[in-house]
C-alpha cells in the first residue's frame, strides 16, 4: 500500500505542481494526497449517479 500512495503522491505533484512536502512529513502527505484524490472522485461519481438517476 505504500508503493501505491508515493506513487499517486509523486505523480500528484509532478503534474499538478505543487511543493514538496518537508522531510519527515512525506508519508502524511502521500496519505492525505491519495485521500483527497480519492473522495474527489468518489464525490463526482456520486453527483454524476445522482443525476443520471435524476434524468
């Protein structure tokens, strides 16, 4: 699992730009990175499902 979220967490910041987290704190960022990513898309597959089901 921790192979996974370094990598959504360095692809996150290569493609979106932002800083790098300070050392020590790179697994809380990879953590809280592929969380966000995650709730992200589980939000916009719900508000796509809702109105799909809405049509």
């Amino acid at each position: 699992m921790r192979k996974l979220t370094d990598f959504i967490s360095e692809s996150f910041i290569w493609s979106v730009g932002i800083t790098r987290p300070k050392p020590g704190q790179e697994r809380l960022a990879a953590l809280y990175i592929t969380a966000t990513l995650a709730a992200s898309i589980l939000a916009a597959m719900t508000m796509f499902l809702l109105v799909l089901h809405r049509l």
